[in-house]
C-alpha cells in the first residue's frame, strides 16, 4: 500500500495508469486523484487527464478538466492533446459541444490550427 500524503508519488503514479492499457486504469486513477490536495495542482497533469478521458471518450469528465484548465489559465498547446479531444466530439457525434470548446480554446489561447480539423 502506497502512502497516499506523498502528492509526488501519487502524481507519478497517475502517469504511469495514463500510460498502461489497464482496464480499470481510469477508476484507479480516480482513486488516486482524491489523494492530491487542491494546493498540489500541476497543469501538466490535467492535460494528462483531458487527454486520457478522451481517448477513454468519458466527455463529461473530459470537459470538467477543461472548463478547470481554463480557470486556471492553463494554454495547451500540443497538437495531440487538441486531437485527441476534437476527435472525441466527433466519434460522440457532439459537434454542438465541439463548438462551444473551440470558442472556448480560442479565448483561452490553446492551440487551434486548420489541420485538426482534417
């Protein structure tokens, strides 16, 4: 059992499920993010997160990250990340909410070039 009051260990961790192919790697990672305190947050992690809720097409979780990311004036600008959630309201057939994101992107400065959309 891991010591949970060690933010960096948690945060490695969570990488770690980020990366594997795990079935259960988005409930153990939900786990684990109970164990950072609000004062520990790091951007990288949250675009981390983003991207996995993504690929694991779990919208809803995917746009708390990032209605987050914005509040906290976090700008993503790795194109893989962009794709990742672009190509998620498109497989969800939710262009609407697609909408709202790149007005919401654009204003907060992330990167949206004319190729995602391809």
């Amino acid at each position: 059992m891991v010591n949970m009051t060690v933010p960096p260990l948690v945060r490695a961790m969570i990488c770690a499920y980020c990366k594997s192919s795990g079935k259960e790697r988005v409930s153990k990672i939900e786990e684990l993010t109970e164990h950072i305190p609000e004062e520990e947050y790091r951007p990288w992690l949250n675009v981390l997160l983003i991207r996995l809720y993504a690929q694991e097409g779990l919208l809803d979780s995917m746009e708390r990250l990032i209605h987050e990311a914005v509040h906290r004036d976090v700008r993503v600008v790795a194109s893989g990340v962009m794709r990742s959630i672009i190509s998620r309201y498109f497989r969800c057939d939710s262009i609407s909410r697609l909408t709202k994101f790149i007005s919401l992107a654009e204003c907060a400065g992330w990167k949206l070039c004319h190729a995602l959309y391809h």
